[in-house]
C-alpha cells in the first residue's frame, strides 16, 4: 500500500508544473481593466452612453482577443512540435518570431483598450477605476 501511495503522489507532483505551465501558456496581461470596468460600472456611475459603449465593446473586442489568442497558442503548439521533432533552427526561429510577434500584438490590444477606456471614461472615473483594479 505504501509504495503505491508513494507512487501516487509522486506523480501527481510531477503532473502539476505541466498542468500550472498549461494555464501559463500564453503570458498574462499587463492590464486587464474592462472586466474591473463591467463589474463596477454602477460605482464608478457610467453614463448611458457609457454603458452603451461597454456593452458594444464587451460584445465585439473578447472575440477578437481570443482569435488573436488561439493563433498565438497555435504557434506555440507548432514550435514545441518543431522543437520535439529536430526541425532545423531557422524553421524554429521563424515560429519563435511569429509567437513574438503575436505576443506583441495581445499586449498592444491591451495597450489600446486602456486608451479607449482613458478616453472613454472622465478623468475622475478612470482614476477611481484604477484603484478598483488597485493599480
């Protein structure tokens, strides 16, 4: 009994890094303020056409994120196979700079949901939802 409960757990520690760097695969964001935005838009008195203005981005921008974000995964997933096969560096270079630039791209995403949200919120408004995000 003991030796399987030493097993056990033995592999149970060696499967959570994989499972922690699974949800680690892509890096996380800078910033992240629509969500603190939706969940207090009563404390931080939105305007109707503010409220609008966040309805329409909460159903148009995620969508664009996540197929930015699926390609990002999908070029990670082909670099790791690249890698396990022995492709050749240049190929695995290559992907590497896609993955780069891909990266690049989701934090400037983030980057400019910050300045839509800057100019869409008064100053008071986005000072108070700074410190709701506690930044």
């Amino acid at each position: 009994m003991r030796p399987l409960l030493i097993g056990s757990t033995l592999a149970l520690m060696l499967a959570l890094p994989a499972a922690a760097q699974e949800a680690r695969e892509l890096s996380a964001p800078i910033v992240a303020f629509t969500p603190v935005i939706k969940a207090n838009a009563d404390a931080l008195e939105l305007s109707t056409a503010q409220r609008a203005d966040l309805a329409n981005w909460l159903a148009t921008m995620p969508a664009k994120r996540k197929a930015l974000e699926a390609e990002a995964l999908g070029a990670r997933a082909a670099l790791r196979a690249a890698i396990v096969a022995g492709a050749p560096q240049d190929a695995r270079r290559a992907l590497a700079e896609k993955i780069g630039a891909l990266e690049a791209k989701l934090v400037m995403a983030r980057s400019g949901c910050t300045d839509h949200w800057r100019e869409t919120l008064t100053e008071a408004q986005f000072a108070k939802m700074l410190e709701l995000a506690a930044m």
